[in-house]
C-alpha cells in the first residue's frame, strides 16, 4: 500500500526458477514467459478480457487476484511465441479495463 492505495506495480510474484507454464507441444523454444498486471472495472469486464486473453496467448494462468472497492486486479503469468504482444493493446481497448501491464518474466526477479 502507498498512501491508501493498493501499488500494482509492487503484485510480481516469485517462482521456481525451474518451473515451466506448459510442458506439452503447445511449448517451443521460441516462446516467452511474461507476467501480465490487469486492472478491470468489474469481474463482468475481468471475464471479457479472460475470454480475449485465452483467444490470444498459447497459455496462462491466474497466480493472484485482488478485488476490491476499485475493481479488481490480476496477476497472470502469459506465455505467448515470440513477440507477440498486441493482445496487450487490446486487452487495454476493452471497455473497463483500467491498465494492461506486461513484464518480460525469466523466474530470477529479486526483491
């Protein structure tokens, strides 16, 4: 918290530096691990943009989410191929999301 303010920048989160999002063909080498920060307005808006996000990467999953009087906050690790990042543009264009962030992710982030 800063000022009464929950920070969104401060939701990385760790993880084993060995794990792996995907361990089936979807995988290749080519593809990148990222941290996707998302703001949306309501949980009506968080399911449009769920739904926009599983039609844009090759897999993700949700590590934390934050609800509250502002809306509702997600942190979720993304692996899309290559540089693939317009989803991103337009998770943003969605009516009710607030930010998209997206952070490059290797698994050796430190505090």
């Amino acid at each position: 918290m800063l000022g009464g303010r929950y920070d969104f920048a401060c939701s990385i989160w760790f993880s084993d530096p060995g794990y792996r999002l995907c361990d089936d063909d979807r995988c290749r080498e080519n593809d990148n691990l990222y941290i996707l920060v998302l703001q949306c307005v309501n949980d009506d808006v968080e399911k449009k943009a769920i739904l926009r996000l599983s039609e844009s990467v090759i897999k993700y999953k949700v590590k934390s989410k934050t609800v509250n009087d502002g809306g509702v906050e997600m942190t979720i690790e993304v692996r899309i191929n290559e540089s693939a990042t317009n989803f991103v543009n337009e998770l943003r264009s969605l009516d009710g999301v607030r930010n998209a962030t997206l952070v490059s992710y290797n698994g050796e982030y430190m505090s």
